[in-house]
C-alpha cells in the first residue's frame, strides 16, 4: 500500500535546511528476506516501473520543452545498455535524471534548469521492529527559478500526484516478484 508521507528526517534532501517551492512524498513497504535489496537496484527499478502511458507523456513533454530551449533527455534508443551500466553513483547521468548524491540507503537525482530544479529522493530504510521489512519513500522537491518554472509546472503537477505512486507500486512489485522467484 502506497501512503502519502513527508520528508523523513534523515534523508538528505532535509539536512541542510534548504526551502522548496513543492514537495511531495510516497511511502510504501516490501518484505526483503535475504537482504539483498540495496539503494543502487532502487535506482535502477526507478527508471523501468512506471507505467506505460507515462513514456508517452515523456514523449510529448521533451518535443514540446525543446522548442523552449529546455533540456530533454537527449537519444532514448541506447537506454537499455545505460540502464544495465548504471550504478547511481553521483554524477552519473540517465536520460534527464543525474545523480546528485548517494549514501547506502539513498539516491539523489535530479536536474537543473533555467526555470527550475528538481530533485527525487529514493530513500531506503530498514524498519526498526522488522528486519526484513523495509520502506522505500520517493520525495520530490522542486525549486522554481523563474515564473515560467511556476507555469511549466503547473500541468505537471497534476499528473505527478498520479506518476509517482504508481511508480512506486511499480518499484514494489517488481521487487516481491523477485523476492518470490529467488526463494
């Protein structure tokens, strides 16, 4: 189950006291028996749970913003072979989403631009009574530069509300599919 939540405490986009013109954040939880779920498969799931439809929103968002002069994310036909070399290590670059930070239990990615700056948080977490359950929190936070930063994310922001939950129940069944396979 995927539940609205707020910044937690310990993640990096906390510290440092920074102010944000729109936050959101999801939470949900998984089962990881054996462990063996690190922030760096977090990342990589990232960029592959999303339902379909939002590939076409994408599709449309980049070929309106160029006529901008905004940034897109450049060729997506070598996506896989980006994908299957991804570590999440800071300063990488996937598609639009650099990496800004990364701890052992948190990715940072995010862009900056002209009219604003983005950052989403992957944010893993053991759960104190229950060693093999864990939360996985996706924050996002955006930094408006200018009033056309405002008005871009205007229509953005209501289809976010309905990306990044499904995102992150994507992220989870991926994750109990293959908990299941690997027993």
């Amino acid at each position: 189950m995927v539940k609205k939540s707020k910044i937690p405490d310990h993640s990096i986009l906390k510290m440092g006291n920074k102010s944000f013109d729109y936050v959101d954040c999801y939470q949900s939880s998984f089962m990881d028996e054996a462990n063996k779920i690190d922030i760096t498969k977090i990342g990589k799931l990232f960029f592959i749970s999303g339902p379909k439809w939002v590939d076409g929103l994408f599709t449309v968002r980049n070929k309106v913003v160029r006529l901008l002069g905004l940034k897109t994310p450049g060729d997506p036909t070598d996506r896989q072979k980006q994908l299957d070399n991804f570590k999440c290590d800071k300063g990488e670059q996937l598609g639009l989403f650099k990496v800004f930070d990364k701890t052992d239990n948190e990715v940072i990615l995010g862009e900056d631009d002209k009219h604003l700056d983005f950052r989403v948080s992957l944010l893993l977490d053991k759960l104190a009574s229950k060693t093999e359950q864990k939360n996985l929190t996706i924050t996002t936070t955006v930094k408006f530069n200018n009033s056309f930063g405002r008005l871009y994310f205007l229509p953005v922001r209501a289809f976010h509300k309905l990306i990044v939950p499904t995102m992150l129940k994507g992220i989870i069944k991926q994750l109990e599919n293959e908990t299941t396979t690997n027993r």
